[in-house]
C-alpha cells in the first residue's frame, strides 16, 4: 500500500559495507565489530589522556 512513496534505489550497485552487513557470518561480524569498537576506543582514550595533558598545563 504504502510502496507509492518508498523511492527505490537502483539495483545493480552494493557497497562493500552493504555485502559485508548482508554476506558475512555471525562470527565474522562479531570480529570485525570487536576490532572496530577496540580501536575507536584507543582513540577515544588518546583524546581523553591529551585534553588531560593539556589542562594540567594551564593550571
């Protein structure tokens, strides 16, 4: 019913994000996911350390 005012998207093109989201195994995502997160985390706590770092400089 309510189709008329979904646009579709082209087919014929798939990112490799989309085929790794639709193709991969549940054990696959979980270790990708986990490197990711561990990653971003690192990164988070580099940013965190460093404006610590430089606000005991101004005090």
């Amino acid at each position: 019913m309510k189709d008329f005012l979904v646009k579709r998207k082209t087919k014929g093109y798939s990112s490799p994000l989309s085929d790794f989201v639709r193709n991969a195994s549940s054990a696959e995502k979980k270790r990708v996911y986990k490197g990711v997160m561990e990653r971003a985390t690192e990164r988070q706590m580099r940013v965190i350390r460093s404006a610590r770092a430089q606000q005991s400089e101004l005090t």
